[in-house]
C-alpha cells in the first residue's frame, strides 16, 4: 500500500463507524459540547496512535498489542488481550452495516426489515472483496475515502455558513461542559481505525515512514471532521432531530439543507463511509487473527491462506460473527461496548509504548491516563443505564482473561 492508500485505509477506519454511527449518541449525551467530546476522544486516539506507530516501527511486525505485549514476554495476556480486540472489531463492523443498512432504507422506507437485510449484504459484500487481495481493497479504499470526505466538509460548510449557537441544544436542553468527558468516554469506537495500520506493516510500502504519518495525519483530518461535522449538522436542524433520528442523523440534516437532493448526497456518502470502514476493519482484523493464530493462541486454521494470499478462513468467520451482530443488535448499546473494549486497549498500549521508552515516552504515560479515566466514566455510564448488560459483558471479558488460557492449554 502507498502512503494514500494507508492514510485512506485510517480514515476509513475511523470515519465510517464515526460520525454517521455516533453523532446523534454524543448530542444526546453531552448536548451543545459534542463537539468537544470530539476533541477530548480525539487527544487521547492522538497520543494512542503515536504509541502504536512508535511500537510497530520498533518491532517491525504486524499485530499490533498482541506482538508488542508478547515481545514482553506476556504470552497468555496478549492471546486474551487479542480474542477481546477481536471481539471489538467485530463488533464495530457490525456497527458500520447497522448504520449502512439504516442510512440506506431511509431513502426507500418500505419497512423495518430492509435495514437488517442491507446489513447482511453488505457485510457479505466486502468479504467477498477481501478474498481478493491486498490491489482490489486499497484501490477501494481510497475512492471511498474521498468521496465520503467531499459530501461530510461540503455538509458542514453548509451549516456553518448559517452560523446559529443556539441550535447546538435546541430541543434537549444546556447540559455542563463536563457531560463532554462522558461523552468523549461513550463514543470512544469513532476513533477505531488507525490501529489497523499496524496489523498492516508488510504490506505498506517504506512502512518505517509509511506508518508513523499517516496515522497522526489521519487521526488529526478526522478529528477536524468530526468537529465540523458536528457544528454544521447541528445547526441545519438543532440538535432535538438529531437525537430522535439518531441512526440517520446525518440524513435529517441533508435533507434539511438540500432536500432530496441532499438527502441523497448524505445517503451515498454514508453508504461510501460505512463499506470503507467496514473494508478496512475487516482487512486488518483478519491480519490480526493471522498473527494471533501464529503465535498459537487461536486454532491454525486462521493462518491459512487462499491463492490471493490472504487468511481467508479469518475473513469468514469475523464477517459471519458481524452479521450475526448486526442482524440482531442495537445501536448505542453495540457503539458503548465496542468504545469500552478499544480504550481498554489503547491504554494498555500506551503503557507499552511508555514501559519500552519510545520517543514521546512521558506523552504515552499521559495517553494510559486518559484512558483510564475514561474507562472509569464509560464504565460508570453504561452500568447505570444497562446494569445487566454490561454485568454480561463484564463477565464475557473475565471468561476471556480466565477461561481462556485453559482453554488454549488444554487443546
């Protein structure tokens, strides 16, 4: 892959399951500071995706926590840590053919059925892609990348043209500056992406150089997106309408400034965002279980390879295990787990990156902190809004750290 296509393949990542899955979750949550929500997650996925960078260039392989975690000697909790990131990506794109299916049928509205079938299509979709090779996707990629970028920024110039703060909570009410830390916490997966790079480094070119830019450049367009994005949205329909269409939030607001014509630019756009995001999460995902099945810490069948050279057992299992998610899941609760398992493993990272002395060590310390506090606060949140599923969740995650490694020993 060229620096385009890595730099495509991160804003892929990221965008697809961002804005289009979570703006009407933040609104709700932190109200006329969703904006800085944006930016407080967006610090913290900068500091994460240096010590991701800095990691794999030091190392020089792919696999992202489960190798830098191993190279310290921590076999058993890295295979852990791996099956539990598994479990988040597949849950992110199940998110972003949630969120592809409802922007989708909108446009038709012919019943409650069709978004959950468009799921399923386009899930199956770009697993087809994927066996094809490395060529076909980041050729993809790229397209879609940009195509969703032109419909987002020329959106949010639309709304900030009509510049009106009072929208920013119309209909919900002022909500405190620090409902933005909450909400920060709770839509943390917008930032899912850029670490798929490094499950990717044999397969850029001068990825010594390659990798490091294009993740911060990544990671800094997004969070300028996310913001305007939010301002500009916002103050086409107030946040209310937002909140009460929040799986199509993004189409109210074209709709709002250009009518069908809008609502069609939003509609192709999100279609655009949700496949890319949903390409390069599946892409990485499958190099991941690639690497962990190497290492012996998933069965061998997952490092197995088709004519294209991809792991192509890998690429069916995560699109079935999406599928099935998307098919019967729901919004909020698939994009509050999916942020809760990724800070937990950014901040992990971040105290690798500072344990192994990277440059910008005492930033990576700073980067585990923020993680941890959001941790506590998504944490918090999520319990007393669904105490019995996140007691599932939590006891999933222990079965993970406990069961697991007797599970692998035993067989």
């Amino acid at each position: 892959m060229s620096f385009n296509a890595t730099w495509s393949m991160a804003v892929g990542g990221m965008v697809g399951g961002g804005i289009f899955s979570v703006l009407g979750v933040v609104i709700e949550t932190a109200g006329g500071w969703a904006w800085l929500s944006f930016l407080i997650a967006g610090v913290i996925a900068l500091i994460s995706a240096h010590s991701y960078s800095q990691l794999t260039v030091k190392h020089k392989e792919s696999g992202g926590a489960f190798i830098y975690l191993r190279k310290l000697e921590r076999h058993t909790f890295a295979g852990s840590l791996s099956w539990l990131l598994i479990l988040g990506y597949v849950l992110t794109i199940s998110v972003y053919a949630f969120t592809f299916g409802e922007y989708v049928a909108h446009v038709f509205n012919v019943g409650p059925w069709l978004p959950r079938v468009l799921s399923l299509v386009v899930i199956g979709a770009f697993t087809a892609l994927n066996l094809r090779g490395v060529g076909d996707i980041s050729r993809a990629e790229i397209i879609t990348v940009y195509g969703k970028l032109f419909v987002l920024v020329g959106l949010a110039a639309f709304g900030l043209w009509q510049w009106n703060p009072e929208q920013l909570s119309a209909g919900i009410g002022p909500k405190p500056w620090y409902a933005a830390l909450v909400g920060a916490a709770t839509i943390f997966m917008a930032y899912e992406g850029f670490q798929l790079l490094s499950y990717d480094y044999h397969d850029m070119r001068r990825p010594d150089v390659t990798l490091p830019w294009a993740a911060i450049l990544a990671v800094l367009a997004v969070i300028v997106v996310y913001i305007m994005v939010t301002l500009g949205a916002a103050m086409l329909v107030g946040a209310r309408a937002l909140v009460e269409q929040k799986e199509v939030a993004l189409s109210v607001a074209g709709q709002q400034a250009l009518g069908l014509t809008g609502l069609g630019l939003v509609t192709v756009a999100a279609a655009f965002s949700t496949g890319s995001a949903i390409n390069a999460t599946l892409f990485s995902t499958s190099r991941l279980m690639q690497s962990v099945s190497e290492g012996e810490e998933l069965p061998p069948v997952f490092a197995r390879q088709n004519r294209a050279r991809v792991p192509h057992y890998a690429i069916g299992f995560i699109g079935v295990a999406a599928a099935l998610l998307a098919a019967v899941g729901d919004l909020s609760t698939l994009v509050e787990a999916a942020s809760l398992i990724f800070l937990l493993t950014f901040g992990i990272v971040n105290v690798i990156a500072f344990l192994e002395d990277v440059p910008g060590a005492a930033l990576c310390l700073l980067g585990a902190t923020f993680c941890g506090a959001a941790i506590g606060v998504s944490g918090v949140q999520q319990f007393l809004q669904a105490p019995y599923v996140t007691g599932g969740m939590l006891l999933f995650v222990a079965l993970i750290f406990i069961a697991r490694p007797w599970l692998v020993r035993k067989h």
